[in-house]
C-alpha cells in the first residue's frame, strides 16, 4: 500500500465537497483490466448472471427454460435498459423481462435464451411491487417509451443505483479492497422536471397502425389507418397511434394532434412511407422546441422528413400547422435514400425561418432542423454548470481548454468566457459550422473549431494548437479509442473532464485512467474517486467527466447519468478525485 494512499489522509487534506460525501455508501477495485475500447461488447448484461452456479453442463436440462416456456419469475431489480432482472422462482436462474417492476412477483414467457440468462416478456402479474402508481401516460403499458412510470418517482431513484454500481464495480474494476482507490455513491438528486421537459421529439409515419394486444404485451397488425407515432418497442416497421405525449412540451403536443386531424385527409394526397417496400412520401415529423431570446416565450419549429421534394403535397398541412400558436418555423428535409433515416440531405424551408433559439448557460444557440443539442434543455444546465466546476478555470483568462468531440460547442463556449483559448474537434461538418456560427452569435473570438474524426488520429495530433491546461472528451456511445485514451494520458494536460453517453464504456475507460494500465507513471499515483448521482425525467444517456490533475496528482470524475427514457428517470452521478499533495 502507498504511503500517500487517502486513506492515509486526514479529511482537512481532501476537498470540502468531500465532507458533504461522507455519510454515503463507498464501493471502489483492483481486478485485473481486461476490456479494450476498440471491442464494443454490451456490459449492460446483469453480472449476477454470471453469480450463478449455472456453468458448464453441471445442471440438468430442465434447469434453462426453453423458447416460449411460461414461468413464475420474481424481479429483484432493474438492468440499466430498462428491463427487469428477475430470478426463475424454483431455480433462481436469471431472465430479463420487459417491464417487469423489482419486488413484482410475475409471469413471463421466454422469448430469447443466452448462455447465462434468458429474456422474456411479461404476460401478467401475481403480486405487483409495493410501490406501485397509476402511470399518468394512456399508452404507458405498451409504447417504446417510458416502461417504469407505474413505478413511484422514489423507487425508481433507489432502482437506478444499482446497475450503475455494478457497471461501476465489474467494468470499472473499483471494490472496496483496492488501496489505491477511495468510492463513495451518494444519493440520487431528484429532480423538479418530470414531464414536458424534451425540447425535441422524432415521430414515424406508418402505413400501418399496430395495437396491443389485450392479453399479451405483444402487438398484432390493424390494417384500416394510417399511423403517426413512436416506434412499438423492439420494432422498426411499427408504429403506435397516440395523439400526445407527455415528454414533450405543451405547445409540441398542440402541433402533432393538429398533424394527427389533416395529415389522412385523402384530397392531400399524402402517403407514408413503407419501409418494406421503399414506397410512399412521409417518413418523420420532427418537432423541436426552443426559446425566443428577446420574450422567453416558446418557439417551435416543425419539420417533415419526406422521400422527395414536392411542396405542393405539403402546402395544405403547412397553412394548418403555421396557425398553431408558437410555431415560428416549418421545414422540409429530403431524405431519398432507401430506409428510414430521419435526417435529410436537402433542407427546405416552407414556413417562416430556418432556425429556432435556446438559451443555455446566459448564451444563444441558434437550432435548425438537424442540429445536435441536448434534449433536456433544463438539466443540461446543470449538467454544464458540473463541467465548468469540474474544469476549474481559474477565470483570469491564461488557461487553454481543448474540447474532443465538441458537437455544436455548446460546452467548449461556455468555458469561453473564462479562457483564453478553447479548441474543439468535431467529426461532423454540419456540427462543426454550427459552432463557429453560435460562437459569433454570442461574440466569442477565443474559439477554433476544427473538423476531424478523433478515432483516426495521426502521430502529429496535437501539433496544431497549444498544451491544454484542461481537456473536454465528450465520446459518443462507444467511447474513446484506444490512440485518443493513450494520447491523453501521454499528454499529461493537468484537467481533464470526461464526458460519457454510456455508462458501460464509461466504467470501461475509468479502468484505463484510473488503474494506469496503459503508463507506469499511473501506477505510482494513488486515486481517489467519489460518486454522486442526480435524478431526472424519462431520459436515456450518460454523461461522465473526469477531471485529472497530474502536477497534484489529483483526479476528477462527474457522470451526469440521464438513464433511459424507457425507465422515466435520469441520473446524475458525481465522481470527484480530492487533490494528493506530497
């Protein structure tokens, strides 16, 4: 064990947000690593699958339930996707059951079988959870959406703990036996929005409508309308009607039942797309809600994904919505390609202006109709306000700020005000022009950002702008690449924030930086890590940081959790590694 281990420090040494920490539970590891970031295998499996003393050919046949058997399961808790892990009531072997609630005693039918553990989908219940709620969406019960809403908003909080622990603890390798590294979780945050929080909110035209069935969770084809809505879960070609949802704002709900009355009118002429045989006019309707910078009040844009160009099919819909209160903008994106992709490769503007605003942390973001922004205006507030924390700009304008996987630079400029450079990659063109827009909208001149794929870089990366004095990693779901986790860790910038969309990979690469397999020089350093978490309403991604400060040897990590709009709640996670000062 070090000499300089945490555990060796009084608490005057760590950092008062560590004091605030205390009384929270503490996991941390020192397991081998033995994941890569090129390999994109589903951590998201329930480890007590591989608990089970269920190996081999050691149990008898009737021990793995078959395709389409019927069983008596109970739910002990819930994977991060959503779906229930429970236990096969004789045999405690391990099924994953959709919308399956922990504590509910169930039937289900197996629907896939693995190795470890099976899935299946619930056919009914035999004694429901103790916190059971009426859910407040009609189409709660078999929409793709959300899953959990008959769960109460505090059972939902103490069930979405746990399988980030677990990620955590099995991927992440931390454990409380591991001397180098010190984990608290604290408790979830809840938060004040629940409902009509989404600024954006795609929906499929459908040739078909599908209904559920009313014995089974399963759907069955209804051939007499057309439909309009969010996929039905685990299918692409399927579309449930609903005429609102309860995700998106007030005025968006206004706009898809004025969509829902006219767009079947057959004097328009308008035909959804079929996915199966590549016939038919529209694809999506996407609707994005902003702000208007001068009022404060909402702006909404509409935008209709179609197979070709034709205005004229549109202009009777288009009169319709644009008297809709709010609705400022009405575009037409031209998809021609073969599928049901929902962003176009033409934009066409058919009603009003181009672009919506949002205002984030005091700045102006200007939003067309396939730009990148976070869905959750509200909480990526506070989301960005942990970043800024996390980053620790001394605020005197000497730092620079290099921000990897930048998007439309929605974090790197509001770092800007307090730099005195920052430098954002961005593989997406569009993206990319996006920000150097937004960064004049707000009068920024101490931001470049640069067009690149980070999972291609070259020796030479890093020769095009100055040692960072802190680093913004935003990775999309499948994380960093192994050449972009070795250059960070070569380039040895004092800060460097993490940010994840996946919790899987998340705990995957705070193996790599936190357990030093990849330099010697971490190994001789002693971490210490502490985890937080915050709640939310219905959505789906994880944000992580990490803050790293070598000169101190000190390293921080913040996950913003936004866990899965299918279990109605987001989690904030904080990570924080308190300063080691020899």
């Amino acid at each position: 064990m070090r000499a300089h281990s945490l555990r060796h420090l009084t608490a005057a040494t760590t950092c008062p947000w560590f004091l605030k920490c205390r009384s929270s539970s503490c996991v941390a590891a020192s397991l081998s690593f033995t994941q890569h970031p090129e390999q994109e295998q589903d951590q998201t499996k329930p480890n007590m699958a591989n608990n089970n003393s269920n190996d081999g050919n050691s149990k008898p046949s009737s021990y793995f339930p078959k395709r389409g058997q019927e069983l008596e399961l109970v739910c002990e808790s819930l994977a991060f996707k959503g779906k229930g892990v429970c236990k096969v009531a004789d045999t405690g072997f391990v099924v994953l059951c959709d919308r399956a609630l922990p504590g509910e005693k169930l039937i289900g039918r197996i629907t896939r079988k693995k190795d470890n553990y099976a899935e299946a989908t619930k056919l009914k219940t035999i004694s429901p959870h103790l916190d059971s709620v009426d859910a407040p969406c009609e189409y709660a019960s078999y929409c793709g959406g959300c899953k959990t809403q008959n769960l109460s908003y505090e059972a939902q909080l103490r069930a979405k703990e746990q399988p980030v622990l677990e990620l955590i603890m099995h991927v992440g390798k931390f454990s409380d036996k591991d001397p180098e590294v010190f984990s608290i979780m604290k408790s979830i945050v809840p938060c004040d929005i629940q409902f009509h929080y989404r600024n954006k909110m795609e929906f499929s035209f459908g040739s078909k409508t599908w209904l559920p069935k009313e014995s089974f969770q399963e759907i069955r084809d209804h051939k007499e309308n057309y439909a309009l809505r969010l996929h039905a879960p685990g299918f692409f070609d399927k579309v449930l009607n609903v005429e609102k949802c309860l995700l998106q704002s007030e005025p968006a709900d206004m706009v898809l039942a004025a969509v829902q009355d006219n767009w079947r009118d057959p004097q328009l002429g308008l035909s959804p797309y079929d996915v199966h045989s590549n016939v038919g006019y529209l694809k999506h309707l996407m609707l994005r809600t902003g702000r208007d910078v001068k009022t404060g009040l909402p702006e909404l844009m509409v935008n209709f994904v179609t197979s070709s160009y034709k205005p004229e099919l549109l202009e009777p819909l288009v009169e319709k919505i644009s008297s809709v209160p709010d609705v400022v903008s009405i575009m037409n994106n031209v998809n021609t390609s073969v599928g049901n992709t929902s962003v176009g490769e033409e934009e066409h503007t058919l009603y009003g202006k181009s672009t919506i605003t949002e205002i984030l942390r005091g700045l102006t973001f200007e939003i067309s109709a396939n730009s990148f922004f976070q869905t959750n205006t509200h909480q990526a507030e506070v989301l960005y306000k942990l970043i800024e924390d996390c980053a620790g700009l001394r605020g005197d304008g000497s730092e620079i700020v290099l921000d990897l996987f930048c998007g439309t630079g929605t974090i790197g400029l509001t770092l800007a005000r307090r730099a005195k450079h920052v430098y954002g990659y961005e593989v997406v063109p569009q993206a990319v022009s996006d920000s150097c827009r937004n960064a004049k909208l707000n009068g920024i001149s101490n931001a470049t950002f640069v067009q690149g794929d980070l999972n291609k870089i070259s020796e030479n990366f890093g020769n095009d702008f100055p040692k960072p004095d802190i680093v913004i990693s935003d990775p999309n779901r499948p994380g960093m690449h192994m050449k972009l986790i070795k250059f960070l860790l070569k380039l040895k910038a004092p800060r460097i924030v993490y940010v994840s969309c996946n919790p899987a990979t998340c705990a995957r690469d705070l193996d790599y930086l936190c357990h030093g397999v990849l330099l010697p020089l971490l190994k001789s350093l002693g971490w210490t890590v502490i985890t937080g978490s915050e709640e939310v309403g219905h959505h789906r991604y994880i944000y992580t940081l990490g803050w790293c400060d070598f000169k101190a040897l000190c390293l921080t990590l913040v996950s913003f959790i936004t866990a899965m709009e299918e279990n109605f709640v987001l989690h904030l996670w904080l990570m924080r590694f308190t300063s080691l000062y020899f």
